[in-house]
C-alpha cells in the first residue's frame, strides 16, 4: 500500500511509511529497543492508565500552548530531543530537523553523536538549539566541545547520564547494524530493496560522527565514554557553561534532589527510549514523585513514548514543564524528509491542542493532577 505524507493521520502512519522507506537494519535501531524492548513498549502503553478527567462549560474557542523552557520561548511544550546518527534515516540528516523545529516554532536538541557538525546544524535555522554532551574520558574533548557549542550560540547545554554504556539492543546484534559497517549478506540485502535511501545516502557521502572528524574513528569516539562520571563532574560542566544546563536520563527522585542541589537548570526524566536497562519504569510513571520532589526548583521534563497530543496533555498536568519527542520525529523525517520532521511535529500540535480543548482546558497553565484519574 502506497501513502503519501498527507495519507498520514498520526505517528504511527509515519512509523509504518518509514519501515517501508528504510533499510530494516536502519529502521530496526530506530524503532527497537534493549532485550525483549518491554521497556521501549511501557512508555507509550503507560500513558493508558491515566484517564483523563475533563471538565465541561469551558470557554476553548482559542487555547495557549506557549511555555518557556531552558531559557527560551517556544510556542507550544514539546520539543526534539538529541538523537545520535540523524543522516541513517535521511540524507539532509540534523539540518532538516533544524528547519522544521524552528519552523514549528520549538527548541531542536543537538547530539555530540551528530552527522553533521554542531556549527553547521546552528548555522541551518535561527532556532533555539540544545547541544547534549557525551561524557568522554577525555576531559579536553568534553571542554572543547563545550567551548564549540557557546561559539555557535547554543541556548542551553546538557549531560547525557543514562547511555554510557551500551544496552544489549538485540534487533541490532541480529542485523549486524552493531558492528557497522560490518555487514551481513542478509543486511546488504535490505539496502539493496531501498535503492532510493541507498541513493540518497552515496550522493551524500560516508555517514560520519562528524563532531570527531578531527579525531579519528567514531568507534574511538564511543570507546572513550566515561563510565566513572560522577555529580562533582556535573558541576564542573556547569561551570564551564555557566548557562541553562539540563541532565537527560535521570529516573529517581533521588537522582532528581541531586540534581538540584548541585545546580542544573532542569532534569529531563528519561530511560533513553528503553534502549538501556530493558525492565525500567516508563517515564510518565515516576515523573509525578519527580515533580513533587523538585518541581518548584527546576524545571521537570518528560522524555520517552510520546506518540500522540493527549500524551503530552497527560505529562503536562502530572507537572511536566514540556515534553521532548525522538522517535516521533525520526520517523516523520524517515517517512519524508523535513517535511516527514515537519509533519510529525504539526500531528502532535494540533492533537495536543484538540485534546485541550476537549478536556476543557484553555491554558496549559491550569493542567494539574485534577485531570488525571489514576487507576487502582
């Protein structure tokens, strides 16, 4: 069944138009998850046992989305979350999502694990820009990149904490996509029945982390991450950004209380996709204790399973300040390009503002907990 980006009504026509445009290896490490992926499962199904609860005779002829994140201004509370090796999933790679966030009106996260280079990703759209840090060894290369990241403007900096070792990804160990570009028969096979992604990607050239062109292989980048990174490190990338500084991967409120205490600017509540620790809470379950442990200190965001409008509604009157979105994305540019990005971000506005106003909710200020039935 042939469909165009327009044939597409939700994330899930996007995912389906990615699979059939997509190598399977490639659509295999975007879509899956650590071990039996129960984990990259629960975070979407978990938003199921929160009913909402709306409210009626509520004036919703128009309705507010706009929030203030990180320092900056975005025009409604999702944003794109970093993700590493953009350019797999189309040619135009991080530039295109650039556009498109920008062109939604939303903040674009940058990974250090980019395809193309933190500066010419600022350099693709005026819009707001986190650059996420990898902790490497190498305390040079972490300075250096952070130094990178203030020269390009961007708004905020953050610390990934949850992916300094890798998760048994067994979809991947299967297709051989783990030990790039070692390939199977079988994975050459499937690139060979997507000639035009394999097209595309030849005019552009070899995929490269392209942060660490200056430094040899990106399997010498990846062996350098820092397994010993510990909260005085936090503090001392604080300090050497001395800006908005979020910490992507924290899951217990006690990690969270930490994390205020030693001065980041937010906590983005996170299990990196269920891509690590296969067994792990979803975010949506522990994101309220979080934001009743820290919420009137730093800002709480939710990062994971986020498929549709309502979900963000649901974070939303949990406490979350915004939700940050990556698979949705990367399938919608999978499925199209910048316009596939652009889609999938217009998709979850205009659910996100449809499902406020049958809740009966005119500003995302007044979401609380009073929406939400939580089931026994």
């Amino acid at each position: 069944m042939r469909t165009t980006l327009q044939d597409c009504y939700n994330i899930l026509d996007l995912r389906a138009r990615a699979k059939r445009r997509l190598p399977s290896l490639v659509f295999d490490f975007l879509d899956g998850g650590a071990e039996t992926e129960s984990t990259a499962r629960r975070n979407t199904s978990a938003f199921d046992a929160m009913p909402l609860v709306p409210r009626c005779l509520v004036n919703v002829e128009s309705v507010k989305t706009a929030a203030r994140v990180l320092g900056q201004d975005i025009e409604w509370p999702v944003f794109c979350s970093p993700t590493g090796a953009t350019r797999l999933f189309h040619p135009d790679g991080e530039l295109a999502v650039a556009r498109a966030a920008a062109n939604a009106g939303t903040l674009y996260g940058v990974a250090t694990g980019s395809t193309h280079t933190l500066e010419d990703i600022a350099a693709a759209s005026g819009g707001p820009k986190m650059f996420l840090l990898y902790p490497y060894k190498n305390r040079e290369i972490t300075a250096e990149l952070i130094e990178r990241a203030k020269r390009a403007g961007y708004a905020a900096l953050g610390l990934m904490v949850d992916a300094c070792l890798m998760g048994k990804r067994e979809r991947d160990l299967r297709s051989g996509f783990s030990r790039w570009p070692k390939l199977s028969a079988r994975s050459l096979a499937s690139i060979a029945r997507r000639p035009v992604w394999a097209l595309g990607q030849a005019r552009k050239g070899p995929i490269t982390l392209a942060n660490f062109a200056s430094r040899g292989s990106a399997a010498g980048a990846i062996s350098q991450l820092d397994t010993s990174l510990n909260w005085t490190d936090v503090r001392e990338f604080i300090d050497l950004w001395r800006g908005p500084f979020a910490l992507k991967g924290v899951m217990s409120v006690d990690d969270a209380r930490r994390a205020a205490d030693v001065g980041v600017t937010a906590v983005i509540v996170s299990n990196h996709g269920g891509r690590q620790l296969d067994g792990a809470a979803a975010p949506i379950e522990v994101l309220a204790d979080i934001v009743d442990a820290v919420g009137d200190r730093i800002e709480v965001i939710l990062d994971g399973g986020v498929r549709r409008g309502v979900h963000v509604l649901k974070a939303l009157a949990c406490g979350a300040k915004a939700c940050s979105i990556g698979r949705a994305y990367l399938y919608g540019l999978s499925a199209g390009g910048e316009a596939g990005a652009a889609k999938a971000l217009d998709l979850l506005r205009t659910e996100l503002v449809l499902a406020m106003k049958l809740a009966g909710c005119a500003d995302i200020r007044e979401l609380d907990r009073s929406f939400i039935r939580r089931l026994p």
